[in-house]
C-alpha cells in the first residue's frame, strides 16, 4: 500500500487550521484534474454525465437561477447558443441557490420554468453549490487558479459564465451583468471556436 504523506499532511493541516476557525479554507483539487472534461455532473432529470461527452467542444458554463434580476439573460443566452451549437458552441446551465434564495425550486420545476418561459434548448443539470463550504467540484475548478492554472473567479452572482476551449480548458470569467450578446463575449466564443 502506497503512503500518501501529501495528502496526510494536507488533511492535518486542513484539521488544525478548522479547530481554529479557518476552515473555509479550500485545498486543491488532486493534480490529475486537468480539465473539465475529468468532472462527472448530474443532467436536471437526474441522469450521470461525463463533461468529456463535450470534448472537442468550446463550452459556456453558466450558473443560473429562476428569481434574480438577470434572469432574461436566458433570452440571449439560447440565442447565442441557437445561433452557434452548429459551429461547436455547447451552454452548460447549472442552477444555484447561492444567492439571496434566488433559485429555490426543484429540479423539474427549474426545467419547467425554463421551457415554458424561455424555450432553453441547452444542456441543464441538476442543482449545485457555487460558492462556500459545499461549492461542487466542478465550481472549485473553475474558480480557484491553483485548480484551473489560469485564473482566481469567485462566483459574484448568478449568471456568471466561464468560457472553457476544446481541451477543456479554462479560458476566461466573464461577469453576471454580462451580456453574451456584448462584443468583446461573441469575439471570445469565435475565437475559442476556430482555434483547432
């Protein structure tokens, strides 16, 4: 049996700093995450998915929620999705109650809402943490550069989105009050989108 010292001393390092009150402290992810292709998630009806179903795809991951003031950003959102799924673009919608209550139904009323007020046609998967002490992993590798090796993005807000390349790469952050109909948003996506 191999002895892994790394991983005890992070534990007992994790343990002395909790009993003091530091334990929103997070540790990284294991090494051998090195894209979001490596992260299984829950589709809204609740089936397993590989994010490496996605491979080869440029990916807008979005944390959404069905009561914040920046809800018809869905409008926009399965529009830009419409308008570049054949080129290679694929949205990732993941409700999040994390703010101010702002998400708190059911997965199948999530997915109800989302059909009958704003036609999403775009991958969503169950109900996840975004931020604190029970953030999914997914959201720990995207938001912390020790993970993603490319930037610090704490989630601020619901609809924050992360631009993700073929590979699986982080690519950017861009802010809740965002457009994806903005300028410097449509030039990112076509550029990860010709990039071979």
């Amino acid at each position: 049996m191999d002895f892994n010292f790394s991983a005890l001393l992070t534990f007992m390092l994790t343990s002395i700093l909790s009993l003091f009150g530091f334990g929103n402290i997070t540790t990284p992810l294991s090494p051998a995450v090195k894209s979001v292709h490596e992260f299984k998630v829950k589709t809204i009806t609740g089936k397993e998915q590989s994010l490496s179903d996605y491979n080869g795809k440029v990916l807008l991951i979005v944390n959404v929620a069905s009561k914040c003031g920046n809800t018809p950003q869905y409008k926009d959102i399965e529009a830009l999705y419409e308008k570049y799924k054949d080129k290679g673009l694929v949205v990732l919608g993941f409700p999040a109650n994390n703010f101010l209550g702002q998400e708190p139904g059911s997965n199948e009323e999530i997915q109800k809402f989302c059909s009958l007020n704003y036609n999403v046609t775009f991958p969503m998967f169950s109900k996840i943490s975004v931020k604190g002490k029970d953030q999914a992993p997914l959201y720990q590798y995207l938001t912390k550069k020790m993970n993603n090796g490319v930037l610090d993005a704490e989630v601020k807000w619901n609809f924050q989105k992360f631009l993700v390349d073929k590979n699986g790469k982080v690519i950017t952050s861009i802010s809740p009050s965002t457009s994806v109909t903005s300028e410097e948003v449509v030039q990112a996506i076509e550029k990860a989108l010709a990039k071979k």
